[in-house]
C-alpha cells in the first residue's frame, strides 16, 4: 500500500514579498489611473457646467431683450408699466455686475373672447365670428388658470401685439376683465377643427418688467415685476426664477440712434457699426435711444480643479470693469453677444 505524502511547506518569504511588490505596483498603477480619470472627469464636469449655465442664461436674456418693446403702450409716459416709463432701464456698475430692466409682452396668457358665451360654445358657421370694435368687457381664456390679469402688478395687457389696455376689473365669478379703453378694432375668432364653433382666439400678453441681475451670492436671477435692481431683490408678487449660479459679472453696453434715423449710430465715424460703437450706460445713455444690447456673463466653475491653478484668471477689462487676476484653482469663462431690440 502506497503513502501519499503532502508538501506542507506553503510559502517562501521571498515569494511573499515579490507578491507583495507586485501588488503594490499593481495598485498603485490602478490608483494612478482612477486619480486621473477622475481628475478629468471632474475638470470635463466642470467645464459642461459652465457652459451649460452660462449658454441657457445668455439665451434667455438675448430672447427678452431682443422683444423688448412688445406690446407695449405708444406713450408709457402715460401709461406707465408698474412705474417704468421707457422699454429699457438699467444700472451701471464699475466694480460689481450691472442690472437691466426690461419691459414687454413676454408671454402670453390666454387668448381673447366675447364677454358672453364660453369658448367652443360659440357659432363660428357664419362668416365674422369676432370680438368687436368698442368692446369694454371681454373673456380671457387662461393657459393656466393660476397665471391671471389682476388690477396691480399684472394689469397691462396687449391683444394680439396691436391693442393697449389696462384692467380696470377682473371678475370673481369667471376669466370676464373690464378694459380701460374699447378695443380699436375687431379680433376674429377662428374654427380651426371644422366643427362649426370657433375655437380659437387672438393671443392675449402681459406687458410687464422683467429684470435681469446677480445677487451678493453670485446668483444670476430673473424676476418678473417690480425687483429692485439695486438689491437684485424681488418683491412680495414678483417671480423670481434663478437662471445661473457661480456668476462673477454681468455687464452691459449699448448702442444708440441718437439722431433718429432708425439706424445705430456710427459713432467713431468708420463706417463700421463695431465694438467702438458701444456705450457704457454710465455715459449719460438715453434709455429711449438704445437699439442693441451687447450683453456680457463671466461665469465660474462650482469647484476648484488643482490642476488649473492660475489658469481661470477672469479677462483684465469687461466693458467698465476692471478684474484682477486671482491665481485661484477655479476654471472660468466669458460669454458675450450683442442683441438687437426689434421694437426699440
């Protein structure tokens, strides 16, 4: 009979350190490479943020302002929209973010119908199915019913971009308004589903202010009605929506018709209309002669990449301001475009 015999000698020391080193090596290559992908990963992250952020921010102040002006009364000295009397107001600001105030219709709230009869209850099969010429009371029906003209903040109100008014008296019972004026002229309704009932009205705007500025915490925000521009603070009825964080400025210059010939002017006389053209709102600008708007947004990343250190510097001079250079960690970029106001 045969004795298996077993080798219960396990391993050398010599063979448990070389495993030993092998897999420090082995670790420490794989931690190297998680460190670096990390690192670039967060620096991508950080660079989509920004763009991100500060595109959508620049977007959506490029669209207000370009239709600011819509809407809005033939003289605001008479009818002034919650206090303001020009299309454009603004604050300069040599050593912290400007401030711009806008006013339009922006948004449209509901369309226009006949005091009496709800929408898709009236007759359109007759030729002329319209809200007439004179009308003092008429029907709004909301988008949303929670969004509704009132007799304060939100009582300028522009039918079709054609007719001015304000409410004089909002209902309790139902979308019925009182105008401060008759209607200049008629607004067709429309039967777009071939039913025979109409269902479709003229598209009805709230002109009001909107305000673009950045807080102490360098929170871009765009408030709706009445913000102080000063504190960038909203009041108690205004809408306040934050459209970007980690912004460092905001600034603005402008481009004027200044002779009134409906072009901008030319004012360095190269018969260019280039950067030279612009003015810094500090120069004495008549808000009522601005036609274009180059708008600025210097945004910074949430977090620090260390391998960027001096890197991010802010630019030296955006339009009136002065930046100094910070040597910090943070990654930064500026953003800048030039708007056009259509109804200026």
């Amino acid at each position: 009979m045969y004795q298996v015999r077993k080798n219960n000698r396990g391993f050398s020391l010599v063979e448990l350190m070389v495993a030993i080193v092998v897999s420090t090596i082995l670790i420490a290559a794989v931690s190297a490479t998680y460190i670096a992908q990390n690192r670039s990963y967060v620096a991508q992250e950080n660079v989509t943020e920004i763009n991100t952020q500060a595109k959508i921010a620049i977007d959506v102040m490029a669209n207000d302002i370009k239709t600011a002006g819509f809407g809005v009364p033939a003289d605001m000295n008479q009818d002034a929209v919650n206090g303001l009397t020009t299309v454009v107001s603004f604050i300069d600001n040599s050593d912290a973010p400007d401030a711009i105030t806008v006013v339009g219709g922006f948004r449209m709230l509901g369309t226009l119908w006949p005091a009496l009869g709800a929408p898709s209850t009236i007759s359109c099969a007759a030729q002329g199915a319209y809200v007439p010429l004179g009308s003092t009371t008429v029907r709004i029906d909301y988008v949303d019913s929670a969004d509704i003209f009132n007799t304060d903040d939100k009582r300028s109100i522009s039918i079709d971009g054609i007719n001015y008014a304000t409410v004089a008296n909002v209902s309790d019972t139902d979308a019925t308004i009182t105008l401060d004026r008759p209607l200049s002229q008629d607004f067709p309704l429309l039967d777009t589903d071939g039913d025979g009932n109409c269902d479709t009205g003229r598209p009805v705007y709230v002109v009001e202010d909107t305000t673009f500025c950045v807080d102490g915490n360098g929170v871009l925000h765009r408030i709706r009605r009445r913000a102080d521009m000063t504190t960038c603070t909203p009041s108690v009825t205004s809408d306040d929506d934050v459209l970007a964080e980690n912004i460092e400025d905001l600034q603005f210059a402008y481009a004027v018709d200044t002779d009134g010939d409906g072009q901008i002017d030319d004012l360095n006389g190269d018969g260019l209309i280039d950067d030279q053209d612009y003015l810094i709102s500090g120069n004495g600008v008549d808000p009522v002669t601005i036609r274009a708007v180059r708008i600025n947004v210097l945004a910074r990343a949430e977090r620090e990449d260390v391998n960027y250190q001096g890197m991010g510097n802010p630019p030296s001079l955006i339009e009136n301001r002065n930046h100094a250079a910070t040597n910090d960690n943070f990654r930064r970029r500026w953003w800048q475009t030039v708007v056009t106001i259509r109804n200026q």
